[in-house]
C-alpha cells in the first residue's frame, strides 16, 4: 500500500515537468526503481503525486498499465545509468540532494 512522503510541494517543477517536493532538507520529485520486465530492465519513478510506492507496487501497476516506466533498457546496468542520468539532469535548474536510488526485480 502506498504511504504519503510527506514532502511539502514547493511550486516548482523538474526539467521532465514533474512536481519538486521538499522534506527535511532534501528535495525530490522521483526515487527510481529499477526492475526487469520481460526482457527489459524498466526504471519507474516511486513518487507518485503525494504518494511513494514500494517496489512490488510499482511493479504490479506497471504490469496492470497504471504506472508507465520512464525508459526501458536492454540491461540493468544501462537502466541504472539512465536513471542516474535523469536523476543529475532534472535537478540542474534545482538545488538540493538527488534522489535516485535503485533495486532490481526480476519478473
């Protein structure tokens, strides 16, 4: 079951338009999962609006179509990249700490 972050919405958005939180000093707007699908190694965001999922969630909505991964790769390593990439990129404009993390499960 999803739990709220708790992150308090500071108005501002990410560079790929999604709402910036803040909470105990930190700013986010996404903590990336990464699992595979098939043949493919997927990377979702587990902020969802004021919410944050746990892997096996995001999983399942993923597999029902709710949530959409934000890429697909060939390889866990080259998802892993992706999402450290995304994570350095949509914080350029922003300051605070990234918030990427990763975990791997496979379907």
């Amino acid at each position: 079951m999803p739990r709220e972050h708790g992150g308090r919405n500071t108005g501002k958005k990410t560079k790929y338009g999604r709402p910036l939180y803040e909470k105990d000093g930190e700013q986010f707007s996404e903590r990336s999962y990464t699992f595979q699908i098939d043949d493919k190694h997927v990377n979702v965001p587990s902020v969802q609006g004021k919410y944050e999922y746990g892997e096996d969630e995001l999983y399942d909505a993923v597999i029902d179509g709710k949530i959409k991964p934000t890429s697909a790769h060939g390889s866990h390593v080259e998802a892993r990249k992706a999402a450290i990439k995304r994570s350095k990129d949509m914080f350029k404009e922003h300051r605070g700490r990234r918030a990427a993390s990763t975990a791997e499960k496979k379907g």
